[in-house]
C-alpha cells in the first residue's frame, strides 16, 4: 500500500493524522462497535486543517458587500436547491431559488437522453436567468447547477464513463485520479454544470451495502489520498491560476459522516460506532479533502449511534466547520433533512441550526422557501445563523466565478471534449491499472490472440452492465446500445485485437458456439443498481441464479478452458465459479472503455506481453457468503491481494460451503422464474376469503374459481399461467413478516412484474392492490392497462409504488405487496415481479377502487 503523504503537507497536525489513519486501516474496522450509544461529541479530539486557502481579506469584503445589498427572500433563496423535474428558468424570477440540480433520473427539458446540446441550453438559461433579477439596489445573485457526475460526466449520452470509484481504488494511483477528475470537470463543464457531487469518500466495512462501488477503499488512508487527487482534479490545485478555472467544476466530499460503516450495510442506517472509529476511519477522507480546497461537503442520510447526520451540530458545526476549519458549505442529500424528527420535506430549522447551509428540496422547494422565510422572520433560525450559511454560499460562488460567468460561448469548453480521444486513453488506462488477477492456474493468461476465442456471458457486450449504476440513468437501467455512441463493450475490445492478430473471435452470450474455440472468456456479473435497491443481504452472487455458473462448466466439460471476468462494484463469495475457471479477473465496473480488459488479456502478436496486471484487491474478498471480509481475519483474499504475470499461481481449489443457511435473496424481489421467493408464499384465495397456499402446480383456490399452472417462458416451467373461472378469485403474494415500502414509495420505485395478458376481459373489475399488516387491502383500476396490453405477449409492466399509496395505503407495514383480483375471466401469466426504478411501459396512477 503506497503512502499517503501527497495529501497530508497542509500542516504538522495533518501529517499526524495521516500517521494515524495509516496505522488504523483494515484493523480499526474490527474495533468498529458502538463503545458507546453517546453521540456527544468531542471536537477537540478532531484534526485541525490548516486551510488550502489563505484568508482572503478582499473576498471577504466583497462578500460582506453583496449580502448588504440582499434583500432576505434572496437571502433565504440560497438555502434551498431545486431540481430540474419540478423548476423552470423563469421560476427564478419569483424565487431567487440559490443553486439548482439535475437528480439521477433529470434529464434536460425532460429526456434523459437529452443532448450535449440540449443542456447546454437548459443550464444556460438558468444562468441567464438568475441575473436577470438584479437591480440597482439589489444586485442579481448566480444561481450554481449540480449534478452527480460521479465517473465522467455520467448522465450525458456520448460521455466518458471512467470505472467506478471501487475500481480506481484498486490502482492506488493517486496521478491517475487526479487526471479522471480532471477530465471528468472538463466533460461536465463543456454543458456549463458548474458543481458536481463527487468525490464520495466512504470507507465501506460491509459489501453488502449498495453503494460500496462509490466508495475507494475499506482503508481509510486510500480514501483520503485518492479522495484528495480527485478534489484537485475536478476544481485544480488550491492558491494555482487554473483554481476554480473555466475547465473546473465545484467538487463535493460526501458524505459527511460514517455513510460507509452502518450496521449491516444498509443504506442511510446507522453507524454504531466509536467517535474515535468515526474520526480514524471514516473521517480521513475529509481531512485530507478540506486540505486540498474542497469547496462543498455533502451531509449523510445516515446516522451516527441513532443520530441523524443531518440534525448534528455537533459534527457539522463544532468539528467540520470550527475544528477543521471547513469555509465552504455544507448540502444537504436529497430530502434527508425531512427525516429528522419534528420536520418535513417542506420545513426543517433543525438542519439549518444544525450547520446544513443548502437543503436539497427537488419537489416541495416553493413549500420550503416560504416556510424558511417564516423561520428566519419568526428567530426560529437566527439572522446570524442565515448569515453564515448565506456567507459560505456566497463565498463558494465568489471562488468558482459564478459572479463573472459569461452567458456567450467565448472561452466556454467545447462540446468537442465529451468522450475525446484523449479522455477515452485515460479511460482505458483506467481500466487497464484497474484489474485484479485472482487466479491464474497453468499460466493461462496472457491469452495468444492467434487462437479462436469465444466470448460468452451476459455481460460481455453490454456496456451499461460493465458501467454499472449511475450511468445516464440513476440505477443504470433503461438503456440501450445507441446511448453509448462513444462507447466499446468488452467483446468489442477484444474482437479488434484478436482481429488485428489474425485470430478468430466468436460472441455467444449462451455459449452456442458455431466453431469449437480453444479458449472461451466469459464475462459475466452484477446487474445494474444504485444506493438501496443494491443494498444486499449476503455476499453470495446470485444475479443470474447459477446461470453463469452452468455456462462455465458446460464449456469446461467440453474441453475448453476458461477465463473468467466478473464485473461487480463489489468483491462477492463468487467460490464456485472461481473454481470452476482456469483463470478468474476482478474488473469492477470499467466503464465506457472494454478495450482495456483485451489489454492485459492478451499478448501481442508477437508474443509478448502487452500489460500486466497492476490493480490490488481495494476490497477484502468474502471466504463465505455471510462473512464481512473488511473486519474478517481470515478473508478469501485479503485487502492488497491481486498477483502478476510473473507470479506463479499454486493456488488449491476454494471451500464451497457459502455458509447460509436455506435460500438467502435479494429484498425487493417476490416471484422469479414463476416461484415466490425467500418468505414470501403465492396465494389463491376463494370469493369468500378462504386461502390457500401453491405449493405445487397446478394447484386451484377452494372453489375453484382461480386456477394456477406451470408453464415455459424461457426455461421448464419459469412462469405461472392464472386463470379466473369465477368472479372474486385473488393472486396474492404474501408474508408473515411485513414488509417496510415506507421509504422505496417516497422514491421513484416502482412495482415490475413481467407477464403476458393472454386474455382480458372486454368488461368487469380487475384490481391491483396491497394488504396493510392491519389486513385492510387498498386496490386500485387495472383492468384497463391490462386491455391495453399486446394480447400474448411477453413485457414488462410497471406501477409506481406511490400509487397505492396516494390510494390510501399505509406503507411502512405490507403484508403482501402483489393482490390481483377479477370478477370476471382473465387469463394471465407471470413470471417476475420485483420493485425496480425502471421499467419500459410505465403506467399512470388508475383512480382508487
């Protein structure tokens, strides 16, 4: 593991933190128990920072200028962001709203496939508009457009798409980040954004938290190198010319504080810790951020020992602001001051007294603005409490020029930058440095491209499977070829290398190869998430249920070795496919640019070795399924594993015990391949209410009016056919044990079922519904969007979970989350249902039934 002194020079205090951050590590994480339920805090304990800004006596002038000449509507404006979906331009006129953002699914003018040009346009105009509203007495105030660009300008079709934070932490290449961040601020401001909300610096301690891939590293002296390169990539050096310039963008440290340590990784839980761990661990990041110049911190959703982030001053003010001497200002995350207590999404004092300077409010900021103005007028929020966070705002916006901005085109970056030849070499760089060589049996690799090489598995020539979650779209899904036009797939990468070779290359995503190969490479992996809905229960990988496995030993069996490359954000007890590989490659999610996998994989025609393995495993890898390797002693391969060219591989086979005990699935997920899954039962239920459980097809309801079969989709039987025979049968899917839809049903989460509407009826009452724990079953129209539906045919169908709530349904407690019923025959087949953020044919909310 390098050193981190790139980015501990600020100070003699600093250095000493480095030291200690060092000396915690992996270790300090099995210390990572709530010594003490207290959330009192002890800001002396905390690191100074000397500042990577000297005190600017003329900015502050100028600041103290500005503010009194503001009127307080337009003081109270800079608290509040809104998003794109629900404010216009012309709002700002009415609203001297201070900062807008662009959430992971806002597109410009609606489309998330918007053009570069497009939001060009859009962000423009909420430039131009901001300063429409000045006057001579009260000057106009920039308002600051923000966006997740996370890895590479993310959200833009045609951009960049560098490998996920876990993978660059593989590198330790703290050059190389700098460059990405760099890049990723050139590609984000040739559309005029001005802020992005990266870099994240959580340390993850558990893999089963959804967001680990945006993290760098389980050890906290990687997170706080690299979290610093990358901060002086997007905004330049501090004290340089180019600081703040027209080719950078406002960074973010997010998210203050211990996102990455919550109890059994779930996502905004709670993290039961020690302050001491708090500050060893998970606040390295941030020492070594505010020592680089970052200008925002974001605040967490999480909490620390039961307390809210969002609500404490102790942390957000006495230690982030006063010890570590952070003069920036802090965001809130998206509606996350609407969960403490005694607020709303609407109105929330305890976050602004607590030290939030900016509440990110994407739909009820008008609600917000008026309700804040009153608190300011009525001293719930003090004038001088205002002052400081409109002060931190306006200094933010006074560094980054926001009061010089130009509106033409002149010196503004081209479009011409967005996937650039030189930004896509970085990328591939990226990749390359990123791989993590676990096994290597026979020295199998590097492969000869001379030979015939089939490339297999569902994630071989899928660029949004190998980019992962926020990628164009917030979860990633919804996407198709053609929205990575500057893009290549992992098979294009190397089919153009084996090509060039005088080799034969063959894509068989199922293996069915037309030419017996001599080596197959097949690439397979996650799916697609982003935050909760990847929050996992187990590490053990199960995305394709064992179809990824089958694939590899089929085309063992058949004499054909194979090269095994996982794409995941996160290590998972992945044993048996290990095993049954002759070589198995960690590559995270690389992004935009396969052709950085063919690289490393393959020789070069003469021979010779093109690049060697250089990434080291970020993340300690899980021996079972149920073991959280960052605090485990004895992990499968422990944090900084990952061998060479030059190493010999003596490696024996993996133990193939996961350790779970029954079947184990991800939450969300109630009917796969026709079966109810993990606690959940599928259910017919007579017209007079009696149930009764399918335990077996074909199996009827009591009185014979619903009728369930077996039938093939795309496998023996992966889908159920139901019939109504008589009028008030129910199809339900239940549990014992109620589930919490309080959270997914305030999102965009929506209820997915893939089926096929073999027959519906011209007329009667067919009703989607969800039973309370109570018993009360809240339902709503579905007999028209069945009609609507191609009849025998096979699509996926969505319904906003908020539908059945705006119909009356207490979420926070549902028994079962799927109740179809019919008084009259219909004739439906099944074979999924799951909660899902995308879908392709999403209905409209029906009125309540």
């Amino acid at each position: 593991m390098r050193s981190s002194s790139a980015c501990f020079r600020a100070s003699v205090r600093l250095a000493f933190a480095c030291v200690l951050f060092s000396l915690v590590g992996v270790a300090s994480a099995k210390d990572a128990q709530p010594a003490a339920a207290s959330t009192t805090v002890h800001p002396q304990i905390w690191p100074q920072v000397t500042p990577a800004l000297p005190p600017d006596p003329a900015l502050e002038q100028r600041i103290r200028d500005v503010m009194a000449h503001m009127t307080l509507r337009q003081k109270v404006g800079q608290l509040v962001m809104a998003d794109i979906t629900t404010i216009k331009p012309e709002d700002l006129a009415t609203y001297p709203i201070g900062s807008v953002l662009a959430g992971g699914n806002s597109g410009a003018y609606g489309d998330e496939f918007a053009s570069p040009a497009k939001w060009r346009k859009l962000v423009d105009a909420f430039h131009r508009a901001a300063m429409k509203n000045g006057s001579s007495a009260h000057p106009a105030i920039p308002v600051l457009f923000g966006i997740d660009a996370v890895h590479g300008n993310n959200n833009l079709v045609g951009a960049t798409l560098f490998p996920q934070n876990s993978a660059l932490g593989a590198t330790r290449d703290p050059a190389l980040v700098k460059a990405i961040g760099a890049a990723t601020a050139a590609e984000t401001r040739a559309v005029d954004i001005d802020w992005t909300f990266a870099p994240t610096l959580a340390v993850p301690q558990n893999d089963r938290w959804g967001r680990t891939y945006e993290g760098f590293s389980q050890n906290p002296s990687v997170v706080a190198e690299l979290g610093a390169a990358e901060v002086r990539g997007l905004q330049g050096d501090p004290g340089s010319k180019d600081f703040l310039g027209a080719h950078h963008v406002i960074a973010t440290a997010k998210h203050f504080l211990g996102d990455g340590g919550t109890h059994d990784g779930k996502d905004q839980g709670d993290t039961e810790v020690s302050e001491q761990v708090l500050r060893d661990v998970h606040g390295a990041g941030y020492v070594s951020t505010i020592g680089a110049g970052v200008q925002t911190v974001m605040a967490s959703f999480s909490s620390w020992n039961g307390e809210k982030m969002h609500g404490n001053y102790g942390l957000l003010t006495e230690v982030l602001k006063k010890r570590m001497g952070f003069d920036g200002l802090v965001v809130g995350d998206w509606n996350a001051h609407g969960q403490l207590e005694g607020c709303t999404n609407a109105s929330c004092p305890k976050a602004i007294n607590a030290g939030v300077d900016v509440l990110m409010t994407p739909e009820d900021w008008r609600a917000l603005f008026a309700n804040t103005l009153k608190q300011v007028q009525d001293g719930q929020i003090s004038t001088a409490r205002l002052d400081d966070a409109v002060a931190r705002v306006l200094r933010v916006k006074l560094r980054a020029g926001a009061f010089d901005r130009q509106a033409a085109d002149a010196g503004k970056t081209p479009l011409s930058v967005i996937g650039s030849p030189a930004h896509r070499a970085l990328a591939r760089r990226a990749v390359r440095e990123s791989l993590v060589l676990l096994k290597n049996k026979g020295g199998i690799l590097p492969l000869n491209p001379h030979q015939r090489v089939l490339v297999a598995g569902d994630g071989a020539n899928d660029v949004s499977k190998q980019s992962g979650g926020w990628t164009i779209t917030w979860q990633g899904t919804g996407v198709t070829p053609a929205d990575f036009p500057n893009a290549q797939s992992i098979w294009s990468g190397l089919k153009q290398q084996i090509t060039a070779a005088g080799g034969h290359a063959e894509l068989a995503i199922e293996g069915a190869y037309k030419t017996k190969p001599d080596v197959a490479i097949v690439v397979f992996g996650e799916n697609p998430y982003a935050e909760f809905q990847g929050d996992r229960k187990n590490f053990a990988f199960d995305d394709n249920r064992g179809r990824d496995l089958d694939l590899i030993k089929k085309l063992r069996g058949e004499g054909i070795p194979v090269v095994a490359v996982f794409l995941a954000g996160r290590p998972l007890w992945v044993n048996r496919e290990i095993n049954a590989s002759n070589a198995f490659v960690m590559a995270w999610l690389p992004g935009s640019e396969g052709g950085g996998v063919a690289d490393v994989l393959l020789r070069k025609p003469d021979g010779a070795v093109q690049y060697d393995f250089h990434g080291k495993l970020s993340f300690a890898w899980p021996r079972t399924a149920v073991q959280v390797a960052q605090t485990a002693d004895d992990p499968q391969y422990p944090f900084g594993f990952g061998l060479t060219y030059e190493d010999r591989d003596n490696a024996g086979p993996l133990p193939e015990k996961s350790g779970l005990v029954g079947q184990q699935y991800p939450t969300g997920l109630y009917l796969d391949h026709g079966k109810a899954i993990g606690k959940f039962r599928l259910m017919l239920t007579t017209q007079a209410g009696v149930p009764q459980a399918v335990t077996s097809v074909p199996s009827q309801s009591g009185d014979g009016a619903v009728r369930v079969t077996g039938v093939d989709f795309k496998a023996q039987e992966d889908a159920r056919r139901v019939v109504w025979k008589k009028p008030g049968g129910t199809l339900a899917l239940t549990t014992q044990t109620p589930v919490d839809l309080e959270r997914q049903t305030s999102g965009d989460v929506m209820l997915v079922m893939t089926l096929r509407a073999d027959a519906v009826p011209a007329a009667g009452t067919i009703t989607l519904g969800v039973t309370q724990a109570d018993g009360a079953t809240v339902r709503v129209p579905f007999r028209a969007a069945l009609a609507k539906l191609p009849p025998k045919h096979w699509m996926t169908v969505a319904l906003p979970l908020k539908c059945f709530r705006e119909a009356g349904a207490h979420m926070g407690s549902v028994a079962a989350p799927f109740v179809l019923t019919s008084d009259a025959p219909l004739d439906l087949t099944l074979s999924k249902i799951e909660l899902n953020s995308h879908a392709d044919n999403v209905l409209a909310c029906p009125a309540a039934h």
